[in-house]
C-alpha cells in the first residue's frame, strides 16, 4: 500500500470517527467529502436537540499524531479554502434563517482520541 493510499484510509477513519461522535452529540450530517470546484468540505452538520442552539457547521477533520500537530495544520489557506468552498455549499443548500453558521475542527490523535473545536477559526 502506497504512503497516500495509507494517508487516505487514515484520513477516512477520522471521519468516520468525527461522524460517530456528532451523531451521538445530536447533530444530522448534511454532507460528508462535499467536493465543490473551489474546495471541498469535510463535514456539513446541523444540530437538531431542542436544548442546544440551532447551529450549523463545517467541519475540518483533522488526523495527526499529536494535538499540536492537528491545531496548527489548517493554515490560512485552507481555511480560505474551506470558507469559499463554504459560500458555494449555502448557494446551493441554504441553510434556515435561525441557524447560526460556523467552522468547526475535529482533531483525532493516535486514531482513537477526538477533540471537537467549535468556532475553531
């Protein structure tokens, strides 16, 4: 298996992972590897329980060997990327008038811990 093939399916157990844990948090995923030609998104989830306020999301997952490692690798760029990826997303998928929008992290270390950075830039 070549080194990219490995990055890839590491790549998708995070998400897989990422998914997992927003499910059981109460989101619905929207999206998950949504390719637009600016970019693509990760994740685009919403939440629905009554007690959390109406937020949806989109989300970079993030696998790498330490936290550190995971906080600092979406660089500006990326997250221009992501945001403009974004606006594409909302053109064609509007999201409800009372959802607030944000962009989330998902970090997942070692391939088991997971660490969700809400409004992470």
């Amino acid at each position: 298996m070549t080194a990219r093939a490995t990055a890839d399916r590491k790549g998708r157990q995070a998400e897989w992972l990422a998914k997992l844990y927003f499910l059981l948090c109460g989101y619905t995923i929207l999206a998950s590897r949504f390719k637009t030609p600016v970019g693509e998104i990760d994740m685009v989830v919403r939440s629905w329980v009554p007690w959390r306020p109406p937020v949806q999301a989109f989300v970079e997952v993030k696998r790498r060997a330490s936290l550190d490692a995971a906080a600092h690798s979406i660089l500006a760029r990326q997250q221009q990327r992501i945001g403009q990826a974004a606006q594409w997303y909302l053109q064609r998928h509007p999201a409800p008038p009372k959802y607030a929008l944000r962009y989330d992290a998902v970090f997942v270390v070692n391939g088991i811990w997971l660490r969700h950075v809400p409004n992470a830039w």
